[in-house]
C-alpha cells in the first residue's frame, strides 16, 4: 500500500519506524511518503498561513499551498483522507475497508484549520479518531496507517489478525508467563498443568 502523507510535520512520522510497522516498511509491505507542506509554499519566509477572513482567533493554511503538495502526489486511484475533529469515528469496520485500498493519501489538519475550498476539491472522507480535542492530525495520521497495517497481508501473522481484533474483543483472556511465582502471586494452577499446556498455541510442537 502506498500511503503518502501531508503535513506540516513530517518528524512526528519518525515514530513509524519502530516494531512491526517499521518491519512492514523495511519489507516493502507500506510505501510511507512524507511530503512537507512548507516545501510548497511559494513565500521567501516559507509562510503557509494566513488571518481568516471574517475575523476570529488564530491561522488558516493557505489552499494553494495544500493544493500544490497534493498535487506533487495525486494518481488515479487514490483516496484522499483529511484527519479532522469533525469526521466520522474510526471504528475496526471503516479500517478493515481502509485496507483495502492501493493508495491512501492523508491530510493531516492542524489547530488553524485549513480553507474550505481546497478540503472540498481534494478530500474524499474526513475522519477523526475519537471525541477528545489534539493539537493536530499527526498522531490520528500514525493511529490509522497502524491500525489499517494489521491487515496488510504479511504484516501480522493471520491468526492474530483474527484473534486480536476489536469483533473478537470480549474473547480476551489474562496471560501468564514466567516467573512462575511474582510478588507472591501464583500463575493459576489450571495454566501450569501438563494438559493446558498442551493445548497452548505457544508450546504446541
Ligand atoms: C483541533 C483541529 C481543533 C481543528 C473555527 C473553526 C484530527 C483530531 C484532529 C484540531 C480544531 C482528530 C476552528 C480526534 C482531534 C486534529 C486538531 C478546531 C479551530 N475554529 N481526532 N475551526 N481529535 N485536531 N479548529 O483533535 O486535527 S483527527
């Protein structure tokens, strides 16, 4: 999958390469693009913002500026996602769908906002990762490529997809490993008998 990101902050996406996600970029399975909305500005001080007509507190992106980075990137085929307070919850339903994609391009939107007019031309879905207020779209941006990465095929092992996915939520069970005593607590007998361990995915031979 080909997921090109624009931002205003393209260091934030560094945490990206940690863990399974970072493996799944090594391994060709993500193409992460990081494209700088600033690169696009055409102003000798690098200004990307401006005061909003009609007054009000704070700075509107400038859409020119969007409208060039998202250029540098469009191809036919591709969804347009703008990360927004105001868009529709993302839930495992709207990921799984996501994943299905070949080309996702995200708008990472940021406490001014940005002019109306380009979100209307470019965006194809608006989406928000939860009812709570962040200082802008970068960290719902990384929310949703790892969420949507699980279902990449090679990413994850597919029984785990299965396993740990929001459906199959209520299934989850407490896990035990060693020490065998902690704290003065016992791992649950039930656990360490010959027949339980038998039946455990992880010493299965
Ligand atoms: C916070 C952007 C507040 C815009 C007049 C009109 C992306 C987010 C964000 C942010 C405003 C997500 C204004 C859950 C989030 C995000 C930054 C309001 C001011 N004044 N999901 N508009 N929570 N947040 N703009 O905050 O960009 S997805």
């Amino acid at each position: 999958m080909q997921i090109d990101i624009l931002t205003l902050f393209p260091e934030m996406f560094d945490a990206l390469n940690q863990s399974i996600i970072g493996r799944a970029i090594g391994n060709n399975l993500i193409n992460i693009n990081l494209i700088n909305i600033r690169d696009f500005s055409k102003d000798k001080h690098k200004k990307v913002d401006d005061t909003p007509y009609g007054g009000g507190a704070g700075m509107v992106i400038r859409p020119d500026v969007v409208y060039d980075a998202f250029s540098s990137v469009k191809k036919e085929g591709a969804k347009t996602i703008y990360l927004s307070p105001q868009g529709n919850v993302l839930n495992q339903n709207k990921v799984k769908q996501l994943s299905k994609e070949t080309h996702l391009i995200l708008l990472c939107g940021h406490y001014e906002g940005i002019d109306q007019r380009v979100l209307d031309e470019i965006v194809d879905e608006e989406i928000s990762i939860g009812d709570y207020v962040l200082t802008g779209g970068e960290l719902p941006a990384m929310v949703l490529i790892d969420s949507v990465s699980r279902y990449i095929d090679g990413v994850i092992n597919k029984e785990s997809v299965d396993e740990e996915s929001f459906s199959n939520g209520l299934l989850e069970y407490p896990q035990y490993t060693r020490p065998e005593i902690f704290l003065n607590k016992e791992v649950p007998e039930i656990l360490k008998s010959r027949k339980s361990r038998e039946n455990s995915k992880m010493e299965k031979r």
